[in-house]
C-alpha cells in the first residue's frame, strides 16, 4: 500500500474526512473552507470539444454506452473549469433498456419512446440487472474515481419515477403532459403499477451507481414540478420517498441531493422526500428557500442559467449575491437548471471562477 492509500485509510478508520474532496464534505453539512461548485448538464453540449466528438459518434446512445467515449466527456468541463463535481455523462433514460423498455434520443426531437398506455405494455416491464443492462456505467464511474482522485467527487444520477414515466407515457418530451395526466385520472392503477415497477428498477441503479464509485448521487424530478399539489403527493412524493430510502438503507453517508424545476411552491414538500440537499431553481431566492426548508437541510443552486449569457461583472455580482445568502453553509453553488447549449464557455469559467475565489466573511 503506498503511503497516501494508507494515509486514506487511516484517517477514514479515525472516522476523520478531512481526505475527502470538497464537495462531499459539503454535501455531508460539515464545515468547508468554500462552497464547492458544478454545473448541472456540464459535460455536453455547451463545449466545443463535445461537438467536435460528437461528429465521431453522431448519436447520444453511442456517446453515453461507450465507456471510453462517456468517461471522455466526463471529464472535458473538469479538465476546462476544475469544478469540484464532476458527472457521469449519462441520461435519466439509459437504464430503461433495463426493464424492457426501448427509447431512442433523436439530435432534434429530444427522447422517443413507443407509448406505455395499456395494461398489456405496462406488463411488458420486467425487474432490472443494472451490471447487466449497464455495465459501462460502473466502468465509467469506476475510471471517473480513479481519473480526479481527491481533487473532485464523483456524482451519479438518476430519473425519478414520475419523470420517467411522462417520456413513457408521453412518448416524447411534452409542455402540458397531459397524456400522463389523463393516465392518472382514468386508470390510477396502471400508472401506480408503472411508476412502482420503475421505482423499484431505479432504487437499485442508483445503488449499482454508489457500489462503482459515485459518492454523491443527484436524483431528477425535473418534471414533477407540473403537478397540482394533490397530484404531487399521490404520484411523485411516495415513489421519491422510496427511492432514497432505498439508497440511504444500503449506503446512509451517500448524500443524496433532489431536484424539480418549476419547484418553488414545492420546497417544503421535497424536503419530505428524505434528501438531505434541496437543488432550488432560480424562480425563488436562496434566502426564501433557506427559511422555508429550515435548518436540517442543504441547498444547491441556483443562478439562473440565463445569466451565463450575460457580462462578466453580472456573473460575477448575481453569484456572489447567493454566495453571499447561504454564507457557506449548507451550500452547493451551481445553476438553478441545465446550462444552455449557447453558453460561451469562458462565461461557463467566469462562474466557476467566482465561487471559487470568493471568501466567505
Ligand atoms: O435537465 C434536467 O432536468 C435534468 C434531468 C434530465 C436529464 N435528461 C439528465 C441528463 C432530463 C429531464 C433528461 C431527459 C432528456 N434526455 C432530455 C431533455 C428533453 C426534454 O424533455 O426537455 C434530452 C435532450 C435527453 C437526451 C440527452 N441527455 C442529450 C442529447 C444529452 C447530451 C447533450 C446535452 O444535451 O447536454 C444528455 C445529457 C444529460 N441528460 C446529462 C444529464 C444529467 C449529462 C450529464 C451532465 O453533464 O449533467
């Protein structure tokens, strides 16, 4: 064993983190030097590099299941920014394959699935291998660990079920989802029977994540934001619920930090959900959000992703301004959504440049 491995090893026995990078001893609520930063959707199509391997490699399918080619674009927004997190280059829909369920990712029209609404194709789902459906995933998250070290962590994600099922139900990407509503009005039973069939599947990817080497896990609602209050506590709340408690009942230190866009009149309700950080988009400020999920929770966020578009001195002044709300606690900087594909990339360094520079009093 080298004398860093023993070191590592030593310090973890002493129940001592301070070997740990940044943005999971933040993660974890303890006290950290700065607010770590990263940006959701980094590794992508932001970046000229991802473009120019995208001409090699024309489909999403190809980018994200090669190992050697996801675990590339991985690192490109590392190598670029030195965030502090860095995330597989994946998709909330790649386990789908998984459970019998084919989908493709078309350049314009987004994800393309042949649409689950009977009970004869929802029977059609089956239980998930995750080593199985997707073995390139553990390989990359394995090589991401062995790649950044102690100077990143390493975050896997996941799709929650209600999400999943809108692209299932829908077919495609939707604006006012009402297929997968009628589903929930006309036949409850069957969307309860699709959204616990994927529920479960997922529980144990995100599992399989955390045993290749993710330490943190970022999980996706992104679009349970859409549902009435009602609607949220009957088909997204529970099956959330159930998700991190699977994962906290395999591996309770993993944090696991939740997201929902358009969450605003939400905040209180995800902090129901068992995570332990709040992702909060930009339609409310981070000092609002604080107050509302109370003390016992972290927040991540949340700069409009629109400011990257804008003049260095705005980036920097609207970051700090938040930076300046949490005061260091509790807090993982990043954007209240995906960066945009327009966004120039030294705007994408200005922002990660700021957090990092910036001192807390
Ligand atoms: O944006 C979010 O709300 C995050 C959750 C989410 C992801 N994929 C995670 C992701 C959602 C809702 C999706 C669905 C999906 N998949 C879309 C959105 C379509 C819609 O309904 O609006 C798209 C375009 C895909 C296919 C896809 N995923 C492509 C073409 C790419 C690569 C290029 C790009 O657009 O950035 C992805 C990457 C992707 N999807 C990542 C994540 C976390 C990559 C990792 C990262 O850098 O964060």
């Amino acid at each position: 064993m080298s004398a860093t491995a023993a070191e590592a090893e030593a310090a973890t026995a002493a129940g001592s983190s301070e070997k740990d990078p940044l943005l999971l001893r933040a993660a974890r609520g303890e006290k950290v030097e700065r607010s770590p930063v990263w940006m959701m959707r980094q590794a992508g199509r932001h970046m000229q590099v991802y473009r120019d391997l995208c001409a090699k490699y024309p489909t999403f399918r190809e980018r994200s299941e090669i190992p050697e080619v996801s675990l590339e674009i991985s690192l490109q927004p590392w190598r670029a920014y030195k965030t502090d997190g860095v995330i597989l280059f994946s998709d909330i829909l790649t386990p789908l394959p998984g459970m019998n369920v084919e989908f493709d990712i078309d350049e314009r029209r987004g994800p393309v699935v042949e649409p689950y609404r009977t009970q004869e194709r929802v029977d059609t789902m089956t239980k998930m291998d995750p080593e199985e459906a997707c073995p390139f995933v553990g390989s990359v998250l394995r090589d991401l660990r062995k790649e950044v070290g102690n100077e990143a962590t390493v975050l896997g994600f996941v799709g929650l079920p209600y999400t999943l099922a809108t692209y299932l139900v829908e077919g495609q990407t939707s604006r006012e989802y009402l297929e997968i509503k009628k589903m929930g009005l006309s036949d409850p039973k069957l969307l309860h029977q699709m959204l616990q069939t994927l529920c479960d599947n997922i529980g144990e990817y995100a599992c399989y994540q955390i045993d290749n080497g993710a330490q943190v896990i970022q999980v996706f609602d992104s679009w349970a934001g859409h549902l009435s209050p009602r609607d949220y506590d009957e088909f997204a709340l529970p099956y959330q619920k159930q998700v991190i408690a699977k994962i906290k009942s395999k591996h309770p230190d993993v944090p696991v930090i939740i997201y929902i866009k358009q969450s605003g009149a939400l905040l209180e309700r995800m902090a129901q959900s068992g995570a332990d950080i709040v992702s909060v988009d930009w339609t409310v400020s981070m000092d609002e959000a604080m107050r509302r999920l109370g003390p016992n929770i972290g927040v991540q966020g949340n700069l409009d992703p629109a400011v990257l578009m804008g003049p260095h001195d705005q980036i920097k002044e609207r970051t700090e301004e938040i930076l300046k709300m949490t005061g260091g606690k509790n807090h993982v900087m990043n954007l209240g959504h995906g960066i945009e594909a327009k966004t120039p990339e030294p705007n994408a360094k200005c922002f990660v440049d700021t957090v990092k520079n910036f001192k807390h009093q």
